[in-house]
C-alpha cells in the first residue's frame, strides 16, 4: 500500500496541514485519459486499499458510484490522525471524455460533496493542464459569462482563490 512518506519531517508544512501520524496517507495516484473517471478512480482505489469496487459493479452505473463513494468515505474514516489524497492528473482528458458519451460530469460535485462531509480526511487535487475555457473552447462550449479575474489569476498560479 503506497502511503504519503512523512519520516523525519515533523517541521514541514504538509504535516502540519495534513496532521500525519507515522502510518501515513492513503495516496491514489490517477492519471486522466479518455475514459471512465468513475472507473479509473475505482481501480486505483480497488489496487492500492484493497477494495473491491470493479469486481462488484458494471461500469457506467449509479451503483458503482455508490459503492466507489462508499469505499473513499470507509478509508477516509479508517486513517485516524491520517485520510486519503486523491490525486487525478490529466483531468481535462476525463472531462473531454465526459462531453462524448462519458461519465456525467456531475460526478465531480459529488465528489468534492463527500470529500467535504470526510472533515478533511478526503483531499480531492485535479491536475489541468489547460484553463477550463481552453478545454471548452476545443470542445465547441462557449462560456456565456467569463470567469472571475479573481479566479482566473488563481487558476494560472495554479491554485483556487476564494
């Protein structure tokens, strides 16, 4: 099982923002591509935690999110002291799958509604490699009402501005 390695870095910044104890965070590295979200997340997580969610599901169903939900929400809560990072890399090619016959994006919301019910023991970082408009110009989507300059300024430091 990989774990977010934190010996010897009592003073750093990540231990004091995620609280790690010695058994470390649970670390789901996806990387995005042309296809199911859902069920890439779903493997990481059925390979690295020992889940067991593709085996029990059929791609494409609201019973594999359920279960996938379930599963990230059970290794959030196990990992006192500690939780789960969900890194998704690549995530415009899982958005780009999305606009074809691909997940519903709202996916998405729902996940980051679960990671906020886990009381920060579910950490959720997407990796873009293109602003949001670059992916929805490729797709034929024009934004009706531009981003926020506030937002958008954050979005090319890489981080969110609130």
């Amino acid at each position: 099982m990989d774990v977010l390695d934190l010996a010897g870095a009592q003073q750093s910044d990540i231990v004091s923002v995620f609280s790690a104890t010695k058994d470390g965070w649970l670390v789901l590295p996806v990387v995005g591509h042309r296809g199911s979200v859902v069920d890439a997340v779903s493997s990481c997580l059925d390979e690295f935690a020992g889940t067991s969610v593709l085996r029990s599901t059929k791609s494409g169903t609201r019973q594999r999110i359920a279960l996938l939900f379930k599963a990230l929400a059970e290794q959030a809560a196990e990992r006192v002291g500690n939780g789960v990072l969900l890194v998704i890399d690549e995530l415009g090619k899982f958005l780009e799958a999305a606009s074809g016959d691909g997940d519903d994006i709202y996916f998405y919301q729902e996940l980051a509604d679960l990671a906020g019910r886990c009381k920060g023991r579910l950490i959720v970082v997407g990796i873009l490699h293109q602003s949001f408009e670059q992916y929805a110009h490729r797709l034929g989507i024009v934004f009706k009402t531009p981003c926020s300059p506030r937002w958008s300024e954050g979005a090319r430091r890489g981080t969110m501005a609130s």
